[in-house]
C-alpha cells in the first residue's frame, strides 16, 4: 500500500426532504449570506429552488443568485460569481445541482477571496485554503462533486477544460435526497451511472499490486452499480435504488476507493479534451466510449488484473488463457455501457474520420498542457498513443 494523506470535511445530510434542513444548517454554521448557485431550468422547473429560498429565508440567510450554470461550465460565468462574492461580501456558496453546478460553484469560492484571476488556480494548481465554504443540494448523481477535492471548468477562449485539485475546496455540507434525482432523463441517469463507474476505473487499474481493503471496496461499489443501475433505469422512482446510486456515487469519488494506490485518470484526461472540443458532448458518454478503448490499449500491462476485475465484477469463468479472460472483460465493459444506452463510438458522438483527425489536432496539445507527457500509470502513455486510442474508438 501507497503513502497517503485522507480529507474528508463533507457533512452530509441524506434522505427525504433533506433540503429543507438547508437554511437552518447553514444558519448554525455562520452563513449570513449565500451565492445560490444553480443551472438551467430543472431545478427551477421542479419547485427546488423555490424550496431552498424559503428554507433560507426563514433560517435569515441573505441571498444573492446566481443561475445559467451549463453542463461543461465555463469560466466567463465563474468570474461573474466571483464578482457578485466580492460586491456583496457573500460568505458561502450554495450550489443547487449536478457536477457541473458544484465545480462552478467551487470555482467561484476560489477566485472571491483572491486578488488575482480564478483562472490562475487552473493554469498553475497553486494550492491556498483561503476559499468561501461550499455547500451542495445534489439533483444528479455522477460526478462525485459534492465530496470531491476537484473542480473541472472550461476555459472557451482558450479551448481548454482544465481540473483543479485541493482539498480546502471540498464542500462542508452536501444535502443527498434521492427523490430529487426522479426527474432525470433517463440519458441523464445512464451518463451518471457510466461516470460513477469510470471513477472506480480510474482507481482500481494503475500500477500497484493489491490494495485489499481498498480494492474491495472498490469492487463492492462497482457490483452495487452493476445491480442498481438496470432498477433504476427500469422504474426511475424506485426510491431505493436511486437513494443506492446517490451514496454510491458519493463513494466512488471522495477518495476512499483509491487510498493507497497511485490510480491512473488517463481517460478522465482523453474525455476532457473531447468535452472541451465539442462542448455539447457529456462526459459519462465520452467515458463509455474512452474507456474501453483505452482498456484494449493498455491491457498487456498486466492481463491479469483485467481478468481479476472480470471475474469479481462480471462473474466471468476463467478460461486459464488470462489474455483471453481480459479481453472478455472489457468485451463486458462496453457492453455494459451500451446496456445503459450510453454510445460505443465516436462516430455516435457526431465525429467521422475526418472530423477526428481535426479533433486530435486541437486536443493534442492542451492535452499536454493538462496531462502531461507520459501521463497515466497503468501504462504510461504518450501523445501518439492517445492519439491512436482516439482513433480505435471511432
Ligand atoms: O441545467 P439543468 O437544467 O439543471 O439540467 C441539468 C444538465 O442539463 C440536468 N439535470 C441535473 N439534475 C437534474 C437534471 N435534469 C432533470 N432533473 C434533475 N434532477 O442534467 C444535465 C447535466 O448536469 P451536469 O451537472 O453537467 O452533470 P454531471 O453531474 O454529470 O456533471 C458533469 C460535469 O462534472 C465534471 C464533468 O467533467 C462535467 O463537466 N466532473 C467533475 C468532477 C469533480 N468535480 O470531481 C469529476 C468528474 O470526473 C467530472 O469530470
Ligand atoms: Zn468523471
């Protein structure tokens, strides 16, 4: 087992109308006046907004607002919020939605209390723990945000969608409730499920032995999903099985899954310069189709933990050709993913050969800047080998 160093600030409060705990939860931990931050129209739509302004207003919190958050935020709104902070001395910031909600959210109380751009945080992951305490009302469980010690904003002007990484920005207060997550397109859920999964992808296969403790656990939430996911799909107001998926995609990303281990994130980084090329693609589509291709590249590394993976999370039967066990399970991945109703290929994404070789030419080089070059530590990869991955999954 790896060195390792483990924060986890998050309060949660989980369960049926967890959100009306809002205003007093804030109240008792100082917030006199939040950034209500929030996304297009679904929570609008829902009644949940409304809810949480009345859950702060009786609790005296003062609020100034925020919406328009779009999947794949973009830093243009971000330093709007920061300059709402500044102005009017807000002291928490309240995010109302999915991954991309949070991770503005988390930008902003970045950049309020700095004296240079929020940018710059992105461009030189210069760590401070001078950041506005965050809390977090989840509507869509997938990017593990509301526990996470990372942020991943685009940058338009620049081309670029860049991660920052730092423990103070992990919300103080997340608040869970499953029945929030009932009004997903079924898309929605199927991209979430696809992400949670990959964040476990991401843990498990790098290039430490065996974690135990920590690799079971892993394995554990990847079975949990296995089984939830075709509930949830089936009858998306099955409380139950939503309320497994909301804590499990909690899990997946607050770091338990992966302590002791150097874990990989070559493919979050493969995903990121696609969502940034086309903006319009969401990130667990871009995963069920990354994944397995990057799966089928790297898998002579180390055969045998892909079979081990297969035969724990599939119930695949060894064959005693360990090459020919790992090929099967990511034949099972993929399938997986397409069981969702996730794509399987680029070309479903909109790209053709073409069009792919335009897109490796702009992701390329950002792809460095965020990455770095190897990049990845199941099997190190360079610029040429994420441009081959690329094409294998058109
Ligand atoms: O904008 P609205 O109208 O709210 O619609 C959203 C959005 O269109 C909709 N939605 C959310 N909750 C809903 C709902 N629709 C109906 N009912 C509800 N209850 O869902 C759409 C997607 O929302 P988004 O927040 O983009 O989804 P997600 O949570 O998957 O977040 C994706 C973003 O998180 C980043 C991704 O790269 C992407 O930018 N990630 C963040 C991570 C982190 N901070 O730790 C880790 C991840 O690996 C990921 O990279
Ligand atoms: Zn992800």
């Amino acid at each position: 087992m790896e060195n390792f160093e483990f924060v986890s600030p998050t309060h949660f409060v989980f369960g049926h109308d967890a959100e009306a705990q809002v205003g007093t939860k804030l109240a008792e931990r100082g917030a006199t006046r939040v950034l209500l931050h929030y996304g297009g129209k679904s929570a609008q739509e829902s009644g949940l907004l409304d809810r949480i302004r009345e859950s702060l207003a009786q609790a005296g919190v003062a609020v100034v607002e925020l919406g328009g958050v779009r999947p794949n935020p973009e830093i243009t709104l971000v330093r709007e919020g920061v300059r709402l902070c500044k102005e009017h001395q807000v002291d928490w910031v309240l995010a109302v939605g999915g991954g991309s909600v949070v991770d503005s959210a988390k930008a902003i109380a970045v950049g309020a209390p700095a004296d240079v751009d929020v940018w710059h945080f992105y461009e030189t992951k210069e760590q401070t723990d001078d950041i506005l305490p965050i809390a977090v009302v989840l509507t869509i469980p997938a990017a593990g945000s509301e526990a996470s010690k990372n942020a991943v904003v685009s940058n338009d002007e620049l081309g670029m969608k860049t991660g920052y990484a730092n423990n103070a920005q992990r919300p103080k207060l997340a608040f869970l409730n499953p029945e929030l997550t009932f009004t997903l397109p079924p898309f929605q859920t199927a991209a979430g499920l696809t992400d949670m999964f990959c964040h476990l992808l991401e843990r498990f296969f790098d290039d430490v032995g065996a974690v135990p403790v920590t690799d079971n656990l892993n394995l554990s939430l990847m079975k949990t999903i296995r089984a939830e996911a075709p509930r949830v799909l089936a009858d998306p107001e099955n409380y139950d099985a939503r309320a497994n998926i909301m804590w499990t995609g909690m899990l997946c990303h607050q770091g338990l899954a992966g302590v002791g281990r150097h874990e990989d994130w070559a493919t979050h980084g493969l995903e990121h310069e696609l969502s940034a090329f086309d903006t319009s693609i969401t990130h667990g589509a871009g995963l069920a189709v990354l994944f397995p291709a990057w799966m089928e590249f790297v898998c002579d590394a180390n055969p045998a933990r892909f079979a081990f993976y297969g035969r724990e999370v599939f119930g695949l039967v060894p064959t005693g050709d360990v090459q020919a066990d790992a090929l099967s399970a990511i034949d099972e991945t993929r399938a997986f993913f397409a069981s969702l109703g996730m794509p399987v290929t680029l070309t479903e994404l909109g790209l053709t050969e073409e069009t792919l070789e335009e897109a490796i030419d702009f992701m390329l080089p950002t792809l460095r800047i965020n990455k770095g070059e190897p990049f990845g530590s199941f099997k190190p990869l360079t610029m040429e080998d994420a441009a081959a991955i690329y094409r294998m999954a058109l």
